[in-house]
C-alpha cells in the first residue's frame, strides 16, 4: 500500500547505516570515474534519490564525468567494472576476500549485459538479482550490502525480498506454459 511504501521510504532515506553505505558506494564511483573522465568534469547529478520496484526499494544516485578524448566507451566500462556495489571498498582487496570467503564464483551474478553501438555509445546494467535455468533448476543470485555496522537478520531478509522477483517470474511463467 503506498502509506506504507512510503513510510519504508522515508525510513531509507533517515537510515544511517544505509546512507553512509551509499555515500561510499557514490565516492567509490566518482574513483572510478574520474579514471577516466577529464579532470574536474566528475560530477554527482543526482544525490540519494529512492527507486521503487515490485519487492524492494533503492537508494540511487547519478555520476557524470566528461570523458578523455584519448579514451573510448569501452574504457569507461573497464574502469567502472565490477561495481562497486558488487565487490566493495576497496575494491581490489573486496574482490580477494570475496574469492577467499565464497564457497561457489558468482557466475553471471554481478556481471553486466551491455550494448554498444558504432557511434561509440555503450549502455550497461548490472545482473544484481539473476535467474540461471539449467535443465529443470533455477539458480537464483540476490544480495546486500554488508557494511561494518550491517544487522545479519536484516540485511538475509533484504536478500529474500530481492529474490522475490525472480521467484514470482517463475510463478508466472509457470502460469501461462
């Protein structure tokens, strides 16, 4: 209902744990950014504005950076990939603990579908809640952010509530076959 929707809202927004979670998301983007932009042009567009889909809500903001005229979309690409929100800060050293720590490689989870055209426009997502069909299995991936200051329960439950999607596709398709 939206009452509570956005209440839940309001409630991110005011979170302390999830704002300063995402001011270091935000930082760890204008990095990488800045890699590649030409100097002073990085710039946050938008600051912490929510999004709202069918089982969960997101902080999001907007980077901007003019880029070198000595580099292509595909430049850009490689030094904004992985994500931040996917690996964690610092990065490279989030990426060691997260191949030392993981039982399984995350496979697509995490990666990015992307289009690029002879322009030299690329567009790019990330796969943050993926569905991998083998045979008559489903292998489905959803995360959160841990932080130092993250609750256990909390951050499981958020992980369900991304799964939720996924499994309601399911749902649906099953449905219609």
């Amino acid at each position: 209902d939206e009452a509570e929707d956005a209440r839940l809202e309001e409630a991110m927004r005011n979170d302390e744990k999830e704002r300063a979670e995402h001011v270091m998301l935000v930082d760890l983007g204008r990095n990488d950014l800045g890699r590649v932009s030409e100097y002073g042009s990085v710039k946050v567009k938008d600051l912490m504005y929510v999004e709202r889909y069918s089982h969960v809500m997101h902080l999001v903001s907007a980077l901007e950076g003019k880029l070198r005229k000595d580099l292509d979309a595909l430049d850009a690409f490689a030094a904004c990939f992985p994500a931040g929100t996917l690996s964690g800060a610092p990065k490279v050293r989030a990426m060691q603990i997260i191949e030392e720590l993981e039982p399984t490689r995350r496979g697509i989870y995490g990666g990015s579908v992307l289009y690029a055209d002879f322009a030299g426009n690329l567009d790019s997502c990330i796969g943050i809640r993926t569905m991998l069909m083998q045979g008559k299995k489903a292998y489905l991936q959803a995360g959160a952010g841990i932080v130092a200051d993250s609750d256990p329960g909390t951050e499981f439950q958020e992980s369900m509530n991304k799964g939720q999607a996924l499994l309601r596709a399911v749902e649906i398709a099953r449905s219609r076959s």
